[in-house]
C-alpha cells in the first residue's frame, strides 16, 4: 500500500502518546505493553471491558486443530502465538496477581462414524503435511485418555500443543496488569469519531471532547470498520461472524474429560471450576444476539454424542458472541496509508490464541516505527484498495 509508514528504522522517542479504541484482548494486550514500555496509552471501551468476543470465546489455543487448508497461510502466525503463551500467561499472572487458568492436557480429536474416520483421516494428512506435530490415536488408544467418550469411537487424533487458558480470567488479567503498568481504561466511554486531518491521526473524539494521541490502535472487534472518521481507504473489511455458546455444570472434583474434544459437530472445553464449554455456531446473521433453539440444539446434540453423560449436567449460561472476520480470516495487523493510525482487528476465531503475538508486534512497530517480520504478511495492504472518499 502506498503511503504505508513501515520503514522507520530508528525508536521514536520520546514515547508516543497512545489511544486504543476498544477494550478486548488485543487492545488490552497492546496497551499492556505500551504501557510497561513508558508510553502514556488510554483505552477507550464502550462498554465493560472483555465483554465482547473476549467474553464470548473458548479460549483454545488450537494452532494444531484448527487449521483449515484454506488459511496455511496463518499458520506461522498462530504457532508463533501458541510457543508465546506459556510465558505470556507465567507474566501476565505475576503482573496481574491473578490466575489466567490455562491448561497444557492438549486437545482431542474424535471421529464418531466412519465417515468422520475418512474425513479426520484427511484432516491428518494436512496436520502431517504441515509438520504439526498431532498423533493418531486408535479408538481405545482414545478411549484410555478419556474414558467417559462414547465407547463407539470410530478413530482419533491427540494434539499435545493445543491448550487452553479461560478468557474471561484473561481479560481481567489484562485490566489489572494495564491498570499496575500505569495505563488508563475508560470504561463506558466509547469513541465517538477518530480524529484524522491532514492525513494523519491526531486522536479520538470521546463525549464530544477532543482527546489528542500520537498513535491511534483501532481494536475495536466486530466493530472495527463502523468506527465514524474512519477514512473509507482504511477500513478494515472486518464483519460479525455469530456464535453461539453454552456451558454444562460438571462436579469440579470429577469431570466428564480434562482433554479438550473436538467432535465433528461441536468442541467441549473444560473449565478447573467445573464448568463445561460447548461451542459453537457459526453463523452469517449480523450482530443478531439471539440464542436460537436451532443453536442450542445443535451444540448439545454435538456435545452428547461424542460425550453421553452430559445428559444429566445443567445448562448453567448460554451467550452468543462476534468473532471479528476479515475477508480472509486472517487477522489485520500494523499501519495504514493515514500515518498514526494502526488496526489490530479482523483476529476471527483465534483472537485468544493470537493475542502474544499481535500485542508484542504491534507494540514493537509503535516503539520502533518498524513491522516486525512476523506481521508483515498481515498488512490491510493484502486487499484490493479502496478509493478515498473522505478523510
Ligand atoms: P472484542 O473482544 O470484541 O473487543 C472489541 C471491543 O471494542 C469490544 O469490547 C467493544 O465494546 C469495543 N468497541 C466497539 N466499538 C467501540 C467504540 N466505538 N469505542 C470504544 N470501544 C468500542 N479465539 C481463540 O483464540 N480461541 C477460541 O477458542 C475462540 N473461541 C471463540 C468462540 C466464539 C463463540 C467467539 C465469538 C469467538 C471465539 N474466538 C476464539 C475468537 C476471539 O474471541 C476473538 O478473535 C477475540 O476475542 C477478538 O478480540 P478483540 O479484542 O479484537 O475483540
Ligand atoms: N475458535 C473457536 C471458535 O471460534 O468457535
């Protein structure tokens, strides 16, 4: 993209003033390290902060299962984040005080019939392909790490990387470490209008106020390209994907499974607190926020098959939330054509997994002026360009 400033080689000092629109795990993150490196950085959430798809996640950090052939591309990023999060989560709890929960029992694959078999026998060969480092498992190989599965396993595979850690207790991780590194969250205070003039962002606009920023992060989600001032040449091609969620009460001192499965229709992630996660739609439908009976339907139905004794668990929380879906499903990462102004959004199904690595590199781009190797691929330059129509 012409005019795209990623070439400055030298660390900008002083240290620039940083306003972050949006307060989920990649602004937070950001403004966790810009905030440990000096920087005066505002995080303006409209909202309560790590109440979006933050809250809505899983929290797998599922770089090994979830690839999708279509999105190879994306995989250095998300092994990248993946080898990150044991020492981001070891440095965000001694940070924060408080408890990220994250988990290394890995996840499980499991094909139920046998023309799952097939399908996760394909599935295999691209996470061999790959180099991921996931093994077969035969059905009682399977059987012996979760014995509450359904007998009936047709086949099986074992991720040892892909872990999880909860979300939620990672946002409030995020608010505290911010808060103690001296940043500042403005809560229930939604940016009203970026401020850009001259080609450059000067700041935001926040309850008809100007609040000026030498830098501003756009990491506002789903909602990233709705963000008025927003010059159209810019705007992140960023829409709501819905998903539907629900959690099951196990009995924390004797849980169904301590793997996380994923089954051919749903994913079942369980919680130290006894909680069981079972996600998720996915769905073209806006930001519709309804749970429909089709949804839930779907989830518990993918739930009992692969685990039976779900049956007998309550339903204790059902949500939906919006994964921020770029055109690609790639994340959409670093400076723009309207110097200042950079977007940390578009992170779609994996923002939890991504959030190490796109708060180190962006952070590391707003210190230094430079696009960390790693990110470059990632550019809102990736996509065909958009006239300017105003600014
Ligand atoms: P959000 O958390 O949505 O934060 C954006 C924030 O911006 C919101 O709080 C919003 O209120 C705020 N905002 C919007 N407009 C404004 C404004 N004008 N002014 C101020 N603030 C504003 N990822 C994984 O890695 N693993 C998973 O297992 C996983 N499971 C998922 C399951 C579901 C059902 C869903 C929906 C998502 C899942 N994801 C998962 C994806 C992950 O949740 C997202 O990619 C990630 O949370 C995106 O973080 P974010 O900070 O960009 O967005
Ligand atoms: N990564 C799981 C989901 O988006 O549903």
């Amino acid at each position: 993209m012409s005019g795209v400033s990623s070439s400055v080689s030298s660390p900008r000092s002083p240290r620039p003033t940083v306003a972050i629109v949006g307060g989920g795990v990649i602004g937070l993150s950001i403004g966790w390290r810009l905030a440990q490196a000096g920087c005066t950085v505002d995080v303006y959430e409209r909202g309560r902060a790590g109440q979006g798809a933050t809250f809505a996640a899983a929290g797998m950090l599922a770089a090994g299962v979830e690839v999708e052939p279509s999105e190879e591309g994306l995989l250095p990023l998300t092994l990248r984040s993946q080898e990150l999060w044991p020492d981001f989560a070891r440095e965000l709890e001694a940070a924060s005080g408080r408890s990220v929960g994250y988990r290394a029992e890995g996840t499980v694959v499991v094909a139920l019939t046998r023309d799952d078999a097939e399908q996760l026998r394909f599935t295999f060969e691209l996470y061999e392909r790959l180099g991921l480092a996931i093994e077969w498992l035969s059905a009682a190989d399977a059987l012996r790490r979760e014995p509450m599965l359904h007998p009936r396993l047709a086949a099986a595979c074992y991720s040892a990387a892909d872990h999880q850690v909860d979300n939620r207790r990672v946002a409030l991780a995020l608010i505290e470490a911010f808060r103690r590194a001296g940043g500042r969250l403005h809560e229930e205070t939604g940016v009203d209008s970026l401020d850009v003039e001259g080609g450059r962002a000067r700041g935001v606009t926040v309850r008809g106020e100007r609040r000026p920023a030498d830098i501003v992060v756009l990491a506002a989600g789903a909602w990233s390209r709705d963000i008025p001032g927003l010059p159209l040449a810019v705007r992140p091609p960023v829409r709501p994907v819905k998903g539907q969620m629900m959690a099951l009460g196990m009995d924390a001192s004797r849980p169904l499974i301590t793997h996380v499965i994923w089954a051919p229709k749903a994913y079942l992630v369980p919680r130290s607190d006894g909680r069981l996660i079972i996600g998720a739609t996915t769905e073209e439908r806006g930001f519709d926020t309804s749970i429909t009976a089709g949804g839930t339907l779907a989830l518990l139905d993918g739930a009992w098959r692969v685990l039976p004794g779900i049956e007998e668990l309550p339903i204790v929380e059902q949500w939906v939330g919006f994964r921020p879906g770029s055109r690609d499903d790639a994340p959409i990462l670093g400076p723009t054509s309207v110097e200042g102004l950079v977007l940390a959004t578009g992170h779609h199904r994996n923002g939890i997994l991504l959030t190490p690595v796109t708060a180190q590199g962006i952070a590391s781009y707003i210190l230094t002026g430079q696009v960390p190797d790693a990110l470059r691929a990632f550019g809102l330059d990736r996509f065909p360009q958009r006239k300017e129509t105003t600014s």
